[in-house]
C-alpha cells in the first residue's frame, strides 16, 4: 500500500512496460495504485571477455540486466526493492535506501548519533529485511547445504601451506539450519535437487552468496528481539507450510513475541530431500553521516543468488557480440 506510483517519475530508463498494484485498503476497499511495478533493460558492464594475445584477438560481449522493482515510501524513509537478472543466470535482490533520516534536536555532540547539521542530531540504528524464498530447483523436493572454505594443515599433503578446500554440510533440520554469516571463511548456502543432475553428474542447483550483512546490536532481552524474533538469525530454513508466509507472524504489531520463524522451528522438522522454504535475513547498519543530510544518497543492500552446477557450461555464451560504433582497435 506504500508502493509509489511511478507514472511521473523517472525511476527508469529506456525500454520500459509498467504494471499497475491492484490492493485492499484498510477498509477492504479496492486500490489501485498506477503503475508501481517497473520492468525494463539496462546495461551492466563487461558480461566476459578474453584477448588471445597469440592471434590478436578480443571477444567481448555486453551485459544486459532485467531489472523488476517498486519504490515504498515508509514515512521519512524511501526504499526500492529491486530484482535483478542477468544473462549467466545470476539472479540479485537489492534494497536500495534513500529519503530522509529520523533526526532529533540536539544541542551537544550525540553518544547515540550523529550531528548532521546544527543542533539536529540522525539517531544510529539498523534497518532489517527478511526475505522468504520458496525454492523448487528443477522440481519441489530439495536439500540445503552450508559450504564453508577451510585450509589444509600443514603437512605432507600441504607441503607448500596453500591447499585450501570447500567443505559442504547438510543442514538436514530446522535447528541445524539457524546460520549466520561468515565472511572470513567464504560461507555460502546452497540449494539443490538431488534427484537432477548436470552432465558432469553434479546436483543441481542455486548458491545464495550474502552481501552487506550485520548482527542486530539490540539485546536478545529487548523488546524488538522478542517480537522480531527472527532477527536472531541470518539463515532459516522451513519446510513448505502454506501459512508460513510472514517471519514474525501474520499479526507482527499484535503479539507478545515468539511468533513466526522462532515458533514454527521449535518443533525441528526435518528438511531433507523435501520442499524446503529459505529465509534469508540481512540488515543494513547506518551510522548516520553529515553527508546523509537533508536527503540522504541511495545505500545498498541484499544479496545474489547464483547457479552451481544448474547449466553445463557457461549459458551466456550465445550473448552475440555489440556492433561497433567505429573500429574497435586504436579508434
Ligand atoms: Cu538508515
């Protein structure tokens, strides 16, 4: 319901088709809020490239990126959600966070805050977003596992101390499947089908790679942990329940706490080899800065999903080459 209509903006470019929000209001009354969905095309970059020194050759091709996004206005905050799909089948979600920041008044230097203009004092706080992904890679009965980088001891079969391998774990429950990140050792969870598999025999299947990512630095005591319980972690894992849709709950503002991804995982339900929903839960952390002031410049914040294993080959291969303005070489 705070979707923006983007009918006269200019939150696109170039190619565009517009979808319009058909909602409820809070009276059960039909809304339609023009044009709040945006689709269109927008060039990324180098997609991959190579130079063939011995022959003199370059191949270069363009990336092109499908972009899907709606802009929300929240009371002072703007924030854009945006999916991104791109031509080597990585898929990206990112939340992009402007407007202006909750400011108080101030005549001191702030503890909890940052001055952003005289005697107006931006409070540092987080914000969080719990994304639920109902995957089904080639089919509906999947598994989940943690990969993790680690370094051979030294030894015989280390001699030189570089060997380093990756190290898969199934998360075969619900509490096995409580994660959080880990940066410093290449963490990632990954999604496939064990029933299907690419023709080098490999399951199937989709990483979910963490971008910016932070802890809540509210105690597990406070208010806001109990009630936005799922808060506690990065990563949740459920099996497919058709009234499991909200992390904290259908009712998130009219409960004590507990509800939700706390309560549903209580009873560790296996997630082997079944129809698994993952909840990815990542937070952006905002020490406000003077640069943040009156309004503040997008941030970013989310996270790619990318295939392993799911194609043969590279699938971008058959991208073909952009026509040259004038001669590649030397112009
Ligand atoms: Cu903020």
């Amino acid at each position: 319901m705070l979707a923006n209509s983007l009918t006269n903006g200019c939150d696109c470019l170039g190619e565009i088709r517009y979808f319009d929000a058909v909602l409820t209001d809070s009276r059960g009354e039909v809304a339609v809020t023009k044009n709040a969905v945006c689709l269109h095309e927008e060039d990324f970059g180098v997609l991959w490239k190579h130079t063939d020194w011995r022959r003199d050759q370059v191949d270069v091709r363009r990336s092109r990126r499908l972009v899907l996004s709606f802009f929300t206005t929240v009371d002072n905050y703007e924030y854009g959600f945006y999916w991104y799909f791109y031509q080597d089948g990585t898929i990206q979600y990112e939340v992009k966070l402007t407007g202006i920041l909750l400011a108080a008044a101030l005549a001191d230097q702030p503890k909890y805050g940052t001055l952003v203009a005289p005697e107006v004092n931006a409070l540092n706080h987080q914000h969080f977003f719990a994304m639920r992904l109902d995957f089904d890679i080639d089919g509906c009965e999947n598994q989940v596992y943690e990969v993790n980088s680690q370094a051979e001891p030294l030894g015989p079969e280390n001699p030189y101390g570089n060997g380093w391998y990756a190290a898969s774990t199934l998360l075969a429950t619900e509490k096995a499947a409580q994660r959080q990140i880990d940066p410093l050792g290449g963490r990632y969870w990954k999604v496939v089908n064990p029933q299907k598999h690419n023709r080098l025999g490999q399951a199937v299947g989709f990483k979910l790679m963490p971008g910016d990512n932070i802890r809540p630095f509210a105690h597990p005591e406070a208010p806001i942990m109990q009630r936005a319980g799922f808060l506690a972690q990065h990563l949740w894992v459920t099996p497919y329940h058709p009234d499991e849709n909200f992390p904290a709950g259908p009712y998130p503002n009219q409960h004590p706490g507990g509800e939700g991804l706390p309560k549903w995982t209580a009873g560790d339900r296996s997630l082997d080899n079944t129809d698994i929903v993952l909840w990815y839960v990542f937070g952006h952390h905002h020490i406000p800065r003077p640069e943040d002031w009156p309004v503040m410049p997008t941030a970013y914040s989310g996270f790619t999903l990318k295939p392993v294993g799911f194609f043969d080959q590279n699938p971008a291969l058959d991208v073909p080459p952009s026509a040259p303005k004038s001669a590649c070489h030397g112009a």
